[in-house]
C-alpha cells in the first residue's frame, strides 16, 4: 500500500508522465526520456521527494532507450520489490523513503556489479555537481570564498 502521494515538483514539462510513472508504476516509452542520452556530471534524484539516488558516474549506454546504471548511490536509499505484471517476473525498483516507482532491475549489467538499473526519466530529477556545492549546506565548498567577517564558517 502506497503512502499518499507526496507533491511533486512542478516540471516546465512532463509534469503529468512523472506522476504516471512513479505513482502508477508506468513506464515511459524507449528513447523518450530526459535522461537516456544524457551525459552530465552529477547525481540523479527522486522526482517526488528528492532523494539522492544514482551518481552519473554509475550510468552506462546500455542501448535500452532508458537512463541505465550500474549500481545505486547508497544501497539505503532503494527499495526492491518482486513484479510479477505483464507476465514476467521483474525486480521493481522504488524510491526507500517515499516508494516512488523508478524502474527495474535486471542481472545483465556490466561488472563488477553485473546489475542495470534500468530508470525512468520521469521518476528522475538531475542536479549537477556544481548545483550541488551551491544548494547543499554541509557540503565541501559550501561557503567557499565566502569567509569574511561576518559570514558562516562551515570549516
Ligand atoms: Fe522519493
């Protein structure tokens, strides 16, 4: 049983397939996502609730059509499930903290995982690692050139 949806972002674009995607367990068609010939340099999170979920150096053309990655940023941070719909035993991949619908994933990935992660863009949001630094207070360069009088330290 899902929790109640939490509120998703609102997108310039593809707002209504991220919710049929990640709240009704959709998937979007190959070769039509954000994210399945995207190369930026960053981490990909929860298109609801903005967990961090897979690193971009994690991700491989793997010809699918759809973001694929090797392996999860944290282990934690997704949750699996046995699917068995459209006839097919699959290992759905959620969302740990707020059960969004991600994807599957499959044991025919590169090594030394062996896993693919195969995602939807629509259940993902990309942040760059440059944003990152920006937006996240704690992290390593945070305030940097930024410590004059006055301003917050963070080390
Ligand atoms: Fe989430």
């Amino acid at each position: 049983m899902f929790a109640l949806p939490l509120a998703l972002p609102r997108q310039p674009s593809g707002g209504e397939k991220a919710f049929e995607v990640a709240r009704g367990q959709g998937t979007e068609q190959a070769f039509t996502g954000r994210y399945h010939d995207f190369h930026g340099d960053g981490v990909y999170r929860c298109i609801c609730c903005g967990t961090d979920l897979f690193l971009s150096r994690a991700k491989f053309d793997s010809g699918t059509g759809w973001p694929s990655f090797s392996a999860p940023i944290a282990r934690e941070n997704v949750a699996l499930r046995t699917d068995g719909s459209y006839g097919m035993e699959r290992t759905e991949v959620l969302c740990a903290r707020c059960e969004a619908h991600l994807g599957h994933v499959f044991d025919d990935g590169p090594p030394p995982s062996g896993k693919r992660y195969c995602m939807n863009s629509a259940s993902l949001g990309f942040v760059a690692r440059g944003d990152l630094l920006m937006r996240d207070p704690g992290s390593p360069g945070y305030y940097k050139g930024d410590q004059g009088p006055g301003h917050a330290r963070i080390r």
